[in-house]
C-alpha cells in the first residue's frame, strides 16, 4: 500500500527490512513480497531479508545485490528425530532412542510432557484430525491438573465464553479447555484462537493439536514439536515439502525456558524422515509469473507512475526475482500480453505513453485484480436482475473469492441450475472446472444470502459445514468485494447497480437485513441487539436516543451499563464525534 500511493516520506527510506522472505515462494502473499523488494531495488535502497528457510539463499542474495550472511544459531538447540512404528521407538539425530511403551505415539508424547512438566504441539495436516486428537488426549491430560489447575483453566473457559461468538464452538473448546488440552485451526473463530494462544503462552494448556496455519508466525513455541508430513491434496495423500516441515520444527523449544527443543516426524518411514531432516529447504521460486499476479502488478506499476511506457514496465519487471529465475525473453512477452489485456479491460491507454484510466486507477487502489473488476462490469452491464442473490454469487465467483476454504457443493446443483435458467444467478460456464467454481460460489452467496437475513451463526455454521472463523472470512471477503464493486459500476457506466451493491456491502459487513442498518451505525450494536431494539419498536438512532435509559435496560442483552453506553454512543453518532 505505501508503495503504491508514494508518500513524500518514502524519499527518505534508507533501508528496507523484510521478514520471512520466503514467503516469496507464496502463491498468495509471494508477488506482493517480491514487488516490494523490486520496488525498493528500484529505488536504489538498501534491504535486509530475513529467513530461516530458504534453500537457494545465494540466488536470492545474487538478486538483492546483497551480501549472504548464514549462520545456524538459534536460542534453543533444536534436536529432531522420527518415530520408528515398526520398533516402537523414536530416533533422535543426537544418538538417543526413546522407547514408546504407550499405545500410539501421542498418547505417548502426551504422558512424557505431563510427567516431565512441560508442553507439546501437534501438528497435523486436518482440522477434523486437529480436533479428534485434542479429544483423545483430553483425560489423560485432566488426570493430571491439581486444583489451580482447574481454577485457572475455567477462568480461561470463561474468556472464551466472552470472545468467542459461536455456542456451538464454545461448546465443542470449552471442555477440552477445561481439561488442559485445545485444538486450533483457521475455521475457529478470531476470538477463540487468541484465547488458545495466550492459554497455551501462559502454560494453562498443555497439548495443542493444531493445523499448519499455527506455523506461520504465531509466536506459541513448545519444548516437544510433533509433525504429520502427510496431507490429503487433490484426491491423493502427498507429502509436505521440507520448507513446511523446517516451519513447524522451528516451533520446538521455548527461549529462556526450555534447555532445548525436539521435533518428532510422526508418519514417514526412516528413510523419509531422514531426508526432512537433513535436507536444506527447497529453493525458493518467484509465483509473479502467473497471469493474476502480473495483472495485478503491471496494473499496479503503471498506477504508481513506476513506469510510463512498454520499455519501462518491461525494465522495471527485468528487476523482480522472476527474471532471473525464468528466460527473459519469455517474461517480456508476458508483460506486454497482459499490457493488451489491461488495455483491452479500458484499464490502461496502450499508446507510445501508457497511463491508467479512471478504471484503471480504481481497480488498482482498490486491491482487486482487474480481471475481477473486468468480471463485475460485463455481468451487470446485461443483467435484468437486482436480487441480492444475483449480486452475492456474482462476487463469489470472481478470482479474488477463491481463497476462501469451501466443501460439499455438489447437492446444491440441481437448484443452482435452476435458478441460472431464471436469471436469479450469473449464467454458468460450460467447462467442468469452471462449472465447479460457479457451483462453489453458489454455495457462498447462500452462506451470505443466510448471514444478511439474520441467520443466527450457529445455525449458518451448522447448515454449510464450515467453522466460525470461515463465516469471518467469507463476511470479510464479501464485504470488499461489494463496496469495490460499487465504486467500479459508478465509474464503468453501470452505476444502476452501484446503491444495491453499497447497501448490500453494509447488510453484510453487519449480517442485518436493511431496516437495521441505521441502528447498527452505533458501537456497541450489533446484528443481534439491534434486532432487540426493532422488536421493542425503537428503529432509528434518533429513536434509541429518545428512548429512556430504564426502558433500554430492561431489554434482553442490554442491562443498565450496556444501555448507558449504547445511549452515549449514539448521542455520539449524531453529534458527529463517533
């Protein structure tokens, strides 16, 4: 973002810092890393890169014409080794071999934790899995809390009551809390994650069975690190690469706590286990190289006025990382392939000067791929329908939706179907794995359909298959994407569609139907309270301020403290000073 608007500020940058450099090889993250970096190149500055788990260091060093510094210091001295399940033993790369005389190894890792009084994490490639383990471990874990124990840990259950908004993820942590033991993945909720991770930081929970998104720089570090190498991808159980597993290994050992740290393979023969062991990281690869990430990007270039013409777009991309990997001759004729795209989107003016239209300029500031904006503009400029539905699976199905973790689609398709052939759905493609991504996004538009029509979220969890933390990114996701498209359609000439859509954006951002949206303007009242407020005849702002404090605090989640801040608020709101 500071790249992109170039504040004056920027001119007096002298060095650029960027942690976890590897992250370059992200399909997601890894084009924004490696244009910030060729940004900072271009601008002649100094930068720093940091990273634990690169495998060509010396080809990333050779582009950032940087000096490589290696060192294989760490606060805590790692030592890693496999579980052997054929000997019921586990191997260490220091000589030790510790017998397994438990049932199954994390049973057994579990009972050595709690008898030698430290923690343990557990990292598998599921989150059913994640969620399983932490209730198999739950008893043998709550034998062994003594009374304090218990006294905090409930104290803890209590945080999670208050952060987490979902009854039935309450229900599911909250005893497996109590007995010393979670679980933690993406589909939790916000709340419920930072109650984990500050139990499990203060010693209160001992096991954490987790997925790999606990890996990617979440300080919760373990004297004990267990590691599940196999994960089901695309209909066939594959193996993690060694950059993943060295991440979760990393997590072993506790500064200023732990005397060292151990990382145990729980799943790959000795061999195998070996070879993540030993191995470097593999070499780090530009993904700038794909078609989304250079639209994007060459979109991005010219918005910034980092170049002004094909010759100087194509220098500047010369710089990036990408370059260097692939033949750049290949990569020049695909920046001036996606110059045309742009150009032919009415993006960009393609002449011996290139310049950004007004179109261009938005799409860019708005953080949407133009090929998502292209998408917006070509549905609605034919559409006959304004039903929310319509609008819910347009957004859904464009290229910036399809980070969002969605499952069991296909008993949706006959109805999907079906409402296409009446116009109430954006018309589905005629390629299977087009058809799937419509069918996917149908799902999500009803998961938003459910959200903005009051839906209580258990039942939204519930009835779709997904977990709290999902229903935030999809309500997140979503929301952009309608106030992006809103201010697009204003610009492209399909501005019928642009109050829907900003109303829709606002329905969504708080999961209310329209005649809540003016309540749910003041802090403190959300989808819930404001549907109270309704019920109680009190629908405005200018209603809830006349209405007396007792009134209000007799109302169901209010209560006398809630009622008098919610007034304060309100008398806020209209002051002007929320």
């Amino acid at each position: 973002s500071i790249f992109r608007h170039r504040p004056r500020w920027l001119e007096r940058l002298g060095v650029v810092v960027i942690d976890e450099l590897h992250t370059i090889n992200d399909g997601e993250r890894g084009p924004i890393v490696e244009l910030i970096a060729t940004r900072a190149l271009h601008m002649d500055r100094q930068i720093v890169g940091l990273s634990a788990t690169i495998g060509n260091p010396e080809s990333l060093a050779r582009w950032l014409g940087a000096e490589l510094v290696v060192s294989d210091w760490r606060p805590v001295k790692l030592i890693e080794g496999f579980y052997d399940k054929r000997r019921r033993v586990i191997e260490f790369e220091d000589g030790r071999v510790e017998e397994v005389r438990a049932p199954d190894l994390l049973t057994h890792v579990a009972g050595e934790a709690l008898r030698e009084g430290y923690q343990a994490l557990i990292f598998l490639q599921a989150r059913r899995r994640a969620e399983s383990v932490a209730a198999k471990l739950a008893g043998l874990v709550s034998r062994h809390l003594d009374s304090e124990d218990r006294r905090r840990l409930s104290k803890l259950v209590e945080e999670l009551r208050e952060a987490s908004p979902s009854a039935t993820e309450r229900e599911k942590l909250a005893p497996l809390i109590e007995s010393g033991v979670s679980f933690h993945h993406a589909g939790l909720s916000y709340g419920a994650r930072r109650v984990i991770e500050r139990g499990f930081r203060d010693g209160l929970i001992r096991i954490v069975s987790a997925t790999p998104t606990l890996a990617a720089g979440i300080n919760m570090p373990a004297r004990r690190v267990v590691v599940y190498t196999r994960r089901f991808e695309q209909g066939y159980m594959r193996p993690i690469s060694v950059a993943e597993y060295k991440q979760m290994a990393g997590r072993a050992g506790r500064p200023q706590f732990d005397p060292y740290g151990e990382a145990i393979i729980a799943d790959a023969p000795p061999y195998e286990a070996r070879r993540y062991i030993r191995s470097r990281p593999e070499p780090v690869v530009s993904k700038l190289w794909n078609d989304r990430a250079l639209r994007i990007h060459v979109l991005a270039t010219v918005v910034s006025k980092y170049a002004r013409s094909v010759a100087e777009i194509v220098e500047f991309f010369s710089k990036t990382f990408g370059a260097q990997d692939y033949r750049f001759l290949l990569s020049q004729s695909r920046v001036r392939k996606v110059i045309n795209e742009l150009g032919s989107m009415r993006m960009l003016e393609v002449g011996d000067e290139i310049k950004a239209t007004p179109l261009g300029e938005a799409v860019s500031k708005l953080y949407i791929d133009p090929l998502t904006a292209d998408k917006i503009i070509k549905s609605l400029r034919g559409a006959d329908s304004t039903e929310d539905l319509f609008y819910l699976h347009l957004i859904a199905s464009t290229p910036d939706f399809s980070r969002v973790r969605i499952t069991r689609y296909y008993d949706l398709e006959d109805e999907a179907v079906y409402l296409a052939s009446e116009g109430v759905l954006i018309e589905p493609p005629l390629d299977d794995v087009g058809f799937e991504e419509w069918l996917r996004a149908y799902k999500v538009a009803r998961i938003l359909e459910a959200w903005i029509n009051e839906v209580d979220e258990d039942t939204i969890v519930e009835r779709f298959g997904i977990g709290p933390g999902d229903l935030a990114t999809i309500v997140d996701t979503a929301a952009w994407l309608l106030n992006a498209a809103s201010v697009i359609c204003r610009i492209a000439g399909v501005g019928v569609h642009a109050g829907r859509l900003e109303i829709l954006a606002k329905r969504v951002e708080s999961g209310v139907k329209e005649d809540l949206l003016d309540l749910v303007r003041v802090r403190g009242i959300g989808r819930v309270r404001a549907r109270v407020l309704a019920n109680a005849g009190i629908r405005s702002v200018e209603e809830l301020i006349s209405t007396p404090l007792e009134r209000l605090a007799r109302l169901p989640s209010f209560g006398e403290r809630v009622a008098a801040r919610i007034l304060e608020e309100a008398r806020k709101l209209v002051r002007g000073e929320a």
